[in-house]
C-alpha cells in the first residue's frame, strides 16, 4: 500500500467540526493530513496555519472549490503540501499523495 512509507493513513480533517482533543492527536501523530475546505472561504489559510502549528512535518492535501491561483496560492503559502479540487479523481488523489511520498523519501 502507497501509504506503507508513511506508517500510517492519511487522516482527513474537516474544519467544519470543532478541533477537539481527539482531533488534534490525529493531526500531531499524523504524516498526511487531507483538510476538506470546501466549507471554508477566506478562512482557508488560517486553518491549514492552525494544522502547520500543530504538526510542522505533516503533508498536507488541501481540498476546496477553487481553481483560480489568487485563492490556491494563499493556501500554498500557508503551508499546504498540495491542492486539488474537492471533486477530484480518486487516481488524481493517490498520485498526489504518491507524489508526497516520493518528495518525502527524497526520490
């Protein structure tokens, strides 16, 4: 399984839902963390901030609505590893992650 170089499964966070203990053990403890945005506007960049802080190491997936670059890129600077689209091919998200992985490992 792809996700074998990470020793775990990515956790998917949605901002939606209150950041709770559990929450933030999953994303202190995780290697991959998928942050569903969709429901977020402006916000977005905040929260992947708040993801960064609690887990400067993790790759992070963030998933939102938009493609246009003035609204990607400020989630980029903010610390997310990659983008996609929330409605994104299952393949398109494991060659991201694969992606990660490879970056990762360094090859």
């Amino acid at each position: 399984m792809i996700f074998d170089a990470f020793g775990n499964t990515p956790v998917q966070i949605d901002p939606g839902l209150q950041l709770k203990d559990s929450a933030i053990q999953k994303i202190r403890s995780s290697k991959i963390i998928i942050a569903d945005l969709a429901s977020l506007n402006r916000d977005s960049r905040y929260f992947i901030r708040q993801i960064r802080e609690l887990n400067p190491d993790a790759r992070i997936v963030a998933l939102h609505i938009y493609n246009e670059k003035e609204f990607i890129q400020p989630i980029i600077d903010a610390g997310a590893s990659a983008y996609l689209l929330v409605n994104a091919e299952k393949e398109d998200m494991i060659g991201v992650i694969e992606n990660l992985i490879k970056a990762k490992n360094g090859s």
